[in-house]
C-alpha cells in the first residue's frame, strides 16, 4: 500500500532538503497549507497537490479503483 499523499510529500520535501517555508513560496501557497497536507488536517484541492508537486517536478496522477 503506498502512504498517504500527505506522507508522500513530506518526504519528497525532505529528500529535497527543503524547507515547508520554501516549498510554500515556489508552490505560491501558505506555510499552514503546506503544514495542513503534510499532517492531513484536510483533503488538499487538486490545484493545491499540482503546485506542490510542480516544486518537485512531478505531476498529480489520478486514478480510480474498482471494488
């Protein structure tokens, strides 16, 4: 099972070695946002994963399970 996005991102960030701060700036959205997808506070806008993943040169794929 893959973690969850918010986990996804934080170690994306981590291995980039920036800061939330930093990613914030370059994906033009607040630090408590940042913080908010990281810890899963809330369900993040599409636009808002594409912005943070933009930072990292990575895109937002979706998809959908059949069950």
């Amino acid at each position: 099972m893959k973690p969850p996005i918010g986990q996804h991102l934080q170690r994306l960030r981590e291995r980039a070695g920036m800061t939330r701060a930093h990613v914030a700036t370059k994906a033009r959205l607040s630090e408590r946002t940042v913080l908010n997808v990281e810890k899963r506070k809330f369900p993040p806008s599409l636009e808002t994963l594409q912005r943070i993943a933009s930072v990292f040169g990575r895109n937002v794929i979706l998809s959908s399970r059949a069950r």
